[in-house]
C-alpha cells in the first residue's frame, strides 16, 4: 500500500483552481500596472499642456513688445 501524499491532491479541480488563481493574479497585476501607466500618461499630458500654454504666452509677449516691421522697398529696374 502507497503512503498518503502530502501536499495537495492532483485532481483536475485542484489543477484548474490553481490555474483560475494564477489567471486572477495576473489580471491584477496587469491592471495595476495599467492604471500606473495612465496614471504616468496623464501626469506626462498635463506638463506638456502647461509647457505649450508657457510657450504661447511667450510667443504673445514677444510679438506685442516687438518693434514693427518695415516694408521692403522695392528698386525699380532700368532696361
């Protein structure tokens, strides 16, 4: 007669339960990782937003404070 296994017994419930377990795990560690990543994206997002917004401000400050441009004049040609 076989010694009693230690351990869990190798039936095909315990075998799918521990599949559907590591499944779960995954899941979660795949949405964590997503809500990092749009978490990054939207920091990233409104730093751009905020620098673009800067730069415009700039560019508008810049072209009120400079002096006007002068029309070329044109040369008439001989020939």
């Amino acid at each position: 007669m076989n010694p009693p296994r230690r351990g869990a017994p190798r039936t095909a419930k315990a075998v799918f339960e521990a599949s559907e377990r590591r499944n779960v795990q995954v899941k979660l560690q795949i949405s964590a990782e997503s809500a990092a990543n749009d978490a990054k994206t939207a920091r990233l997002k409104a730093l751009r937003l905020e620098k673009e917004a800067l730069d415009a401000e700039a560019a508008h400050l810049k072209a009120q404070t400079a002096p006007p441009l002068q029309a070329k004049k044109r040369s008439k040609k001989s020939g």
